[in-house]
C-alpha cells in the first residue's frame, strides 16, 4: 500500500522546494522528490536556478566583474595593478563552493521542516498517485494533494548538437575551464547576454546571433536600444535578423553557418553557446490516464489559481504559464501552500520583476512603452539620468537611467524601466508601490536618503509631473 501524505511535490528548485517548505510550515505532511544531477554526477536540490542557472551564473558575473573593473575602471580612481591576471579554475571553483552551499542549505530546511525528500524520478499517476523511481527502487506514494514543479529545459536547435565540450548548453557555459579566444552566442536573451558578457569580460571575442529583428524585444525599447549600445562599446559584436542553419564540429572547433537577408556566412569559434531559451519539462511525468492536461506549447495546463485538470493535482513554475522565473515560481509555490490550507494565494503577474544581471542590469516590471501605446492607454513619462545623480558620479556608475509609466489620469503607475549597475535593486521601491496600487506622486513623496542611488527613483517620479529639481523638466 502506498505510503500517504498530505501533499506530494514533483520536483526542488525554487517553485518546488518553497512549496514544499511552506507546506511543511503549515502543517502538512509533506514528501518532494527531485531527479536533478549535479555537474559531479551527484543529485542535489535547487533544480535548474541553483545548480545550473541564477546563481552560478551570478557568481561568475561577479567574478569577471571586478576583472573587468580592474582593467578598466579602477584606473580612474587612482588603483592602478601591474598585470592583473585571471585563474578561471579558481574561478569555476568559487561558483560550485556556492552552488554547494546554497543546495545544501535546502536539504537542511528540508530537515528543520521535516520534508520528507527523496531523489529520483516522480510520475503523476491517476488518483493521485506518484511513482518514485530511485536508483535503488520503485515505489509509490500518495497525496490528498499533488504539486506538480517540474521546471524547465533547455530549447534545442536543429543541426545544432550540443555535446558541452564544443557546443554548450547553459550548464556547459558556466564550466568552460579555459578562456576561449572565439565565443559563439545563439540568442540574445538573458542566458546569452549574461554568460557572453561573462566571457567577454575575460577577453573573449564575443558574437551573438538573434534571429529576432530587434533587440530585447520584452522591454520597453527606449532602454534596450541604451543597453545595446553599451554592450557594442563592451565589444558584444550582436547580429540581429540573423539564423544559424547549422554548427558542426570540425578540427576541435566549431564551425557556424548563419543566415541574413538570404545571405549565408560562415564563422569558426573555439566554443559555442547555445541560449535560445527554454521549455516545460513534462518528459515522463504523467502518466496517461492521470487526467492532467497540457496546453499545445506542451506546458501543465493550470487556471489562474494553479489548478490543473484533476483536483487536488496544482502546477507551478517553469513547467506553467507565465514568466520563467525563478521567483515567480515561489511565489506560486507560497501560494498554492496557502490555497490547500484554506487561505489567500496572491500572485500578481503584472507586478513580477524582471532583471537581466549584464551591466548595465536591465531590470523593468509592468508595461512598457509599447505595450502600453497598442492598448491604446493614456499615460505620462518620468525620467531620469544617473548621470545626474551624486552618488552614481562619486561611485563612477553614471551608465543609464530610470524611466517611470503612469496613467496620465489617476497617476497610477503602470511600469518602471531601470538601466544602472544596480537596477535589480533599485526597481524593488516600485515593484513595492505598484503593489499596493501607488502612484508616481507617492513616490515623488518619499523621503530618499541623500546621496543614494535611489534618488534617481525619486526624481522620475517627480519628472512625471515635470517637477524633476535637479534636471530640466
């Protein structure tokens, strides 16, 4: 007889193993079982986001950061080195010392709140049921409810065949054990821009392709348009409108056959990244007649409460509708927890921030520009440059700018655009305000600290209005 718990989760990054948590947390008897495996072969916590995504790619964007700053930033300061020089096995070392502490810091939450884990594989089966399928055994459980968190994979390509020596996917992109002279990037989305900025940094020469014809096409396109002229003065050499038909491996290289305007090119590199984004895993997860259907982009097919088909059976995360990201994944999983337990679930997707760590960081929640102009909505900008701001000037971070939305009637805010350094930090104030259904007024009402990049918030806001005191309005 299956062994039973109040809720079974399939899979542990960060949609999962928060659901998981907070189920615990409120008193279920909670089972998770995840089959990711670490570049050690060994299986961990975390899924995707902390083994092979958010967070090793962080610390190799911090790493090559302060390379970068030192060669040519710190000059400025009067910090000069004599031949500042870069180990990247200490490097790549760094990384996995804090992918490891962070995963084993789940398995300690697991234990503190008594969340039973297993590694292995969880198929949905019907009656809510789960097979677990170890390495050891098969068995099953089951749950009065079931969160299924499957995640997501990476897109393959055609003719493109990644073996992670030559051709890497993300996970091959954060263990390259050498610099390489050449670096292909398919896609320039957050993946290829952040890694390819990280080998840059390192004196690769960096080309990207992006089939689409323009540039970051998700964000208001005032800022992308000022992010790609940075990253063409960094040296990312970005080729929109532009396919790659095929890539084959030829004398330990990686030959690369692209295509524009009907033109085809060809272009040898050392290595090759592919990054054009990523798909729901449901590979072995439901069973046939588990009832749970999916959508015809092969996502779990959820309502707006994260309710699948089957009741008691919920999907969150990657492997469902909405933005793939991490935090909007553990939201969902708060959520659901609190929804079983007979409480309030919120997840607002119109609030959800969004970063890409390059820098500039490019970081934006609600509308853009555009968006807003097609649906026809009446609105007013603010804006403000940190070229004009004292602490950006004292920190020599002048580099982008802050751009606030808001119905030119009520003064609600509808979206805010950060290009800076620190964007991922500073849009949080908005995504706070918008929550809450503030206006720019409220935020242009604030008192912020002084000198603060935060001023630079502060004074959009105000620029909604022209009001703006340390910038023509």
């Amino acid at each position: 007889m299956s062994k039973e718990y109040d809720v079974v989760v399939i899979g542990a990054g960060p949609a999962g193993y928060v659901a998981a948590i907070r189920c615990a947390q409120l008193g279920l008897k909670t089972f998770c079982v995840d089959r990711f495996k670490g570049k050690d072969g060994k299986q961990a916590l975390g899924g995707t986001c902390l083994n092979i995504g958010c967070i090793p790619s962080k610390a190799l964007l911090d790493s090559t950061k302060h390379y970068h700053h030192m060669n040519h930033e710190y000059a400025s300061h009067g910090i000069s080195f004599d031949d500042a020089k870069i180990d990247v096995p200490t490097m790549i070392g760094r990384k996995d010392r804090i992918v490891k502490q962070l995963t084993g810091g789940i398995a300690q939450l697991f234990k503190a709140n008594k969340v039973e884990a297993a590694f292995g594989s969880g198929k949905l089966l019907k009656d809510n049921v789960v097979e677990i399928t170890t390495e050891e055994e098969t068995y099953t459980v089951k749950g009065k409810h079931v969160i299924l968190a499957s995640g997501s994979v990476p897109i393959s390509i055609p003719n493109v065949e990644i073996d992670n020596e030559h051709i890497l996917d993300n996970a091959g992109g954060l263990d390259v054990n050498a610099v390489p002279e050449k670096l292909g990037v398919i896609g320039a989305g957050v993946i290829g821009l952040e890694l390819g900025s990280v080998w840059n940094r390192l004196g690769s020469e960096v080309t990207v392709f992006e089939a689409m014809d323009t540039f970051l096409g998700a964000c208001d396109q005032g800022m992308a348009k000022m992010a790609h002229r940075e990253f063409k003065k960094q040296g990312l050499d970005i080729h929109l409108s532009t396919f790659v038909k095929s890539a084959e491996i030829k004398d330990g290289k990686v030959e690369v056959v692209s295509e524009k305007n009907g033109e085809k090119t060809t272009t040898v590199f050392d290595k090759l990244l592919v990054a054009v984004g990523r798909r729901a895993e449901t590979e072995g997860l439901l069973s046939d007649d588990c009832g749970v259907k999916l959508t015809d982009r092969g996502q779990i097919e959820v309502d707006d409460q994260c309710r699948t088909s089957v009741p008691n059976v919920w999907g969150i995360g990657d492997a469902v509708r909405g933005p793939m990201l991490a935090h909007k994944g553990s939201e969902e999983g708060v959520a659901v927890a609190a929804r079983i337990t007979g409480g309030h679930g919120h997840v607002d997707f119109n609030t959800i921030p969004w970063v890409i760590y390059t820098e500039p960081e490019i970081a934006w929640v609600g509308k853009t520009e555009e968006q807003l102009k097609e649906a026809g909505v009446d609105y007013k900008v603010g804006s403000f440059p940190f070229a004009a701001n004292g602490r950006a000037l004292a920190m020599n971070s002048t580099t982008g700018m802050v751009k606030i939305l808001a119905d030119a009637e009520t003064d609600e805010l509808l979206g805010a655009h950060i290009l800076h350094a620190h964007a991922s930090d500073l849009l949080q104030e908005v995504v706070v305000a918008m929550e809450f259904k503030g206006c720019a007024e409220d935020l242009a009402s604030i008192v912020h600290g002084h000198p603060t990049l935060s001023e630079a918030v502060f004074e959009a806001a105000m620029n909604v209005d022209k009001k703006a005191i340390h910038r023509a309005n």
